[in-house]
C-alpha cells in the first residue's frame, strides 16, 4: 500500500489541482517513467544535453502553462504563476534527477527580472519564447565576484542612441548555451553608484554573445558567457538604477524557493530504493532491517523526510497570501534554501549508512541522488549567508507577535502576482510574524512537541538574558549556532501548523519531534563549545538540553509504515 505521505508515481493523482494542471503532472510522470530508469541514469553518467526533455516541455507547453503569468497570458485560462503547482512540479523533477529540474528552476531565475518589468515588449517576447518551448537563463553572478551584486564588471557603455553597447563576462549561469533570453544584470560606465545598474536582455544565438565553456562535469549546462560589445536597444532594458538591484533579490526571493522540494523528491525516490534493498537483504541470518540501529536510522530518515514536506508545503501557504503588509515569506524562504536542504542532506546520509556499498552502484538511482542532493543547500549563499538573514527575524518572530488572520492551505488556481511587485528589498528588521505558541498549543498533549516546546521558551529567554553582546554580534561563528537553534522553531512551527491542516497522524509527529528535541539539545552543546560564548550563555546551553520521551510502542508503529516501503515503488527499467 502506498504511503500517502510521500509522492509515489504508481499511484500519484494531483486530484486537488485543476484539470490542466492535473494532466500535466501527471504527463510529465508518465513520460519519466516510460523513458525508464536505465535511459534516465545513463543520461546522467554520459551528461548528455536535455534536448528531448526540452522537446516534451514544449510539446505539451509544460513550461509555458506554468511560468506564465495571468498578467501574460492573454486570456489563456490556463496560465498562471502558481507557488502551489510549481513546487509540485519541483518534487517531481527531483524525484527523477536534479538535471531536469535544473533547467527548469533557472528558467524561473530568467525570467523573475522581465515578469517584474514595465517592459510591455520584453514581457510579450518572453511570453511568446515559452510558447515556443525556449529555456531561459538568469545573468548574474561573476568568476571573480560571485553573486556580489554590488561589483559587477559587465559594464554597459551609452551608445548615443538611447540604447547601450555591453562587455563583460558571467559566470555559473545555468541555460546559457541555449536560453532564448538572458536576463543579465549590469552597470553603467557614465553613472556613478547604484544609480547606474542596468537589467537587460540578451540572447545566447546573437553574434556578439560569446559562449565560453560549461563550468561543471554534468548535464546542467552551467556556462560561462562573455558579451564583447553586445547592442542593447531601450527594448532590452528590463530594469534600471535601484530597481535592478531589487529586481535581482526579489528574483531569488521567488526562485531559490524550489530548492526545497527539488530536494524532497530526490529523497523520496532514494528512500524507496534504500528501504527495499535493506529489507530484502540478509546478513547473519536476519534481514538487515531486524537490526535495532538500521531501524532508528530509517526510521529518522522518514520522519525527517515527512517534517521536509510538511515544512514546504506550508510556506507556499505564506508565500501565496503575501502582500505589501504580510512578508512573513522572507523568513520562510531562506528557510527552504537552508533547512529543509540540509535536512535532505541528513536524510540521505542516514540511508546511505544503512545501505553503504549500494549506494555506489551505477544501476541505481541512489548513487546520482548522494551527489546532487549536497548541492541544493549550496545554490544560493550556503548555509551561512542564509542563516545570517533568518537570524535578522529572529527577536520580532519570537518575542513581538503581530496580529494576522489564520493562512489557510492555498491550492487555489490563482496567480501569485504579489511575488512580481514585491517593491523595495529592505527593511527585513521591520517584519512582524504571528505568535508562534498557538501551532504548539494546539499539539500540546503529544510528548514530545510538548518537550520540543520548552527548549523553544528557552530560546525567548535567551535572546533577552543571555543574547550575544555588541562584540558577539560581529562574531559569524557564535551567531550562526544561534541561528540554528532559531530555525529549528520556525522548522517545528510550519510543520504543526501543516500538521493540524492535515491531520497528521501523531505517531509520526511525535516521532518526528523526538528527532527535533535531539537536534535542538546537539546545537545547544555546540554553542556551549564556541570560543566566544560566555559564561551565562554555556549555563543556559546546558540547561537547554533536553532527552526525548521514550515510547517503543509509537517507534514500533511508525516503523510498520517505514517497513512497508519495501517494494512499494520501483522504476521501471
């Protein structure tokens, strides 16, 4: 029987989807499976290019019919910018490999700075590009600079015609062998400061765009370009001045969201395989799963897989309602770009544990997934950077509730077009957040939400007894260690709350929040051990450490489901 929990092709029906989007997914399933697992793996190993992938997408205007917006449309029903449906269609890219989802989410990248625009005719174009099937590619980050925005060295030249004349080269640009439009961010040589950035539009088949190599050994066509005195007509010009500054981050903003469930479904497909291998083997007489360790490790693996979706599914609620006076979405991004990525990390590794050798073989789908699951949290900032911004909510989310009517489950076909005029990127200090306690209340009679709940108070006291002085704030190492233990709040927060949405069944969670108190206890003697912390704040570390509640009978019951795994799916050859 398939566990409902988690996305499993034989049995997947996105009945809460309308009915374009419902056949698409479900086409778009199909046509990985029949392709079959040995095409899909060798694919990968030989990095061939994603032509017939492509080839479908436009075929059934798969790319066109979800990265539209309504604004875009014309009329067409089906169009639709929709956080609920592209994070479905995440999950599945991931599921299949990271390669298909990755030309897909840098098409997102690309074109965040058009739909943000004025540009009626670059708006039309992009519209018109997708039709047609094309990809799109996001012109940002720099070999020598990264992703600093503020150093850019594509410079743009005035032409005396109203237009520009642009040389400068990019760096780590996923699509930019073959994107019908680049988004590319640059700046001015005649202004001064942040007056002078430039957005504009490039294509990757015009003369003067020089396609310089792929800087990875994969699939993932991620390119270095040059630009060597490229014509930039005023029809190019998708953004200017400030506005092209927060163009680029309102575009993360939406974009490195699918971080998440990218690497959800890398670790649904893994743990099928990981599940049936363990279970069918025998060692010492008894299959490998009647051992008490490997039990624990798989069985944690799937309460952390479970708390990933719960998470996720939750902030595309938030990032659906947001609006001019709502932007409790700019903590839970980073939180799907850091936590819920890492914690994939920590799933596949407790598998991998598990299955060891195995995990190697070529003939599975495992082997790819250990790779490629290490860098989604290393897309967009690593983890420090995202940690540094979710410590910036952390007082006002704990300590200053503000009043906001309940966000219900978005799976509406509406189209999110607040994340297109998100308007100024500042003032993050100044976002308020709901109370936290009520998704704990609610759960207050379950052990170990109950326990999970008192080392979340001790946190409140610590940031107003015991938080880093001046001299600490400007410590990165002690803060960061903070910031974990602030994430793992927001984490067990947006999980209750799915939770109560969905009628989670309580075993799991209690299971799951068993896991949350040990990860919250391990960064509390982490920063216990920091160079800088004080003697106050290691006092309130060890204070903060608690055990889980014990029960044998819930870790039995929660194991049945992870034990029924076996065998419940496997792709076709």
């Amino acid at each position: 029987m398939a566990d409902p929990l988690l996305f499993n092709p034989r049995t997947y029906d996105p009945a809460h989807f309308d009915p374009e989007t419902r056949r698409l997914l479900r086409a778009t399933v199909d046509w990985f499976e029949e392709r079959g697992k040995r095409r899909l793996i060798e694919d990968y190993r030989s990095r061939a290019w994603l032509a017939d992938f492509l080839a479908f997408s436009a075929k059934e205007g798969l790319f066109a019919t979800f990265l539209t917006p309504a604004s875009a449309a014309e009329g067409h029903e089906d169009k639709r910018w929709d956080t609920a449906r592209i994070a479905a269609l995440n999950e599945i890219f991931g599921f299949y490999g990271l390669d298909y989802w990755y030309a897909w989410q840098v098409t997102i990248l690309g074109l965040g700075p058009v739909w943000q625009s004025d540009n009626a005719a670059a708006r039309a174009r992009a519209a018109e590009l997708l039709a047609r099937g094309e990809v799109f590619a996001f012109g940002l980050s720099e070999k020598n600079h990264g992703a600093d925005i503020y150093s850019t060295d594509m410079l743009l030249e005035p032409d005396g015609k109203g237009g520009f004349r642009a040389t400068g080269s990019k760096y780590y640009i996923g699509n930019g062998n073959a994107a019908g439009l680049v988004s590319v961010f640059g700046r001015r040589t005649d202004v001064e400061g942040p007056d002078g950035y430039v957005f504009f539009a490039a294509d990757s088949r015009h003369p003067a765009y020089h396609l310089v190599k792929n800087v990875v050994d994969s699939s993932k066509y991620v390119s270095e370009f040059r630009l060597e005195d490229y014509p930039v007509s005023a029809e190019d010009v998708l953004h200017t001045g400030r506005a092209a500054f927060d163009a680029a981050l309102n575009t993360v903003n939406v974009g490195k969201f699918n971080l998440c469930t990218a690497s959800i479904g890398i670790c649904e497909h893994a743990m099928y395989e990981a599940v049936t291998h363990a279970h069918n083997r025998v060692l010492y007489g008894r299959p490998v799963t009647a051992f008490p360790h490997v039990r624990r490790e798989l069985t944690d693996a799937y309460v952390r897989l479970v708390g990933m979706k719960l998470f996720s599914d939750r902030a595309v609620d938030y990032f659906r309602s947001a609006g001019p006076d709502d932007r409790r979405y700019l903590l839970f991004n980073p939180m799907t770009k850091m936590k819920v990525t890492t914690e994939g990390e920590k799933v596949i590794d407790l598998m991998w544990d598990v299955i060891a050798a195995k995990g190697f073989e070529k003939d599975n789908y495992f082997a790819q997934a250990a790779i490629e699951i290490r860098g989604l949290p290393k897309l967009e900032g690593t983890v420090h950077v995202n940690l540094a911004l979710i410590l910036k909510f952390m007082r006002n989310h704990l300590l200053d509730p503000a009043g906001y009517e309940p966000v219900p489950s978005r799976l509406d076909a509406a189209d999110d077009a607040f994340l297109f005029r998100q308007g100024p990127a500042r003032g993050l200090g100044s976002v308020r957040f709901h109370d936290w306690r009520p998704a704990f209340d609610a759960y207050a009679h379950v052990p170990n939400v109950a326990r999970f709940r008192e080392q979340a108070e001790a946190l409140c006291a610590f940031v107003t007894t015991a938080a880093p002085d001046e001299k600490q704030s400007r410590d990165l190492d002690l803060l960061l260690a903070v910031g974990q233990l602030f994430a793992l709040v927001v984490h067990g927060q947006l999980i209750l709350e799915q939770a109560r949405l969905t009628g989670l069944d309580q075993d799991v969670l209690d299971e799951l929040f068993a896991v949350l108190v040990r990860d919250f206890s391990s960064h509390a003697v982490e920063l216990h051990g920091k160079d800088s912390a004080t003697e106050q704040q290691q006092l309130w570390a060890l204070g903060a450490v608690r055990r889980p509640v014990v029960d044998e009978d819930r870790s039995a019951r929660v194991w049945e489901r992870v034990e029924a795994l076996s065998g419940a799916y496997e792709m076709a050859p």
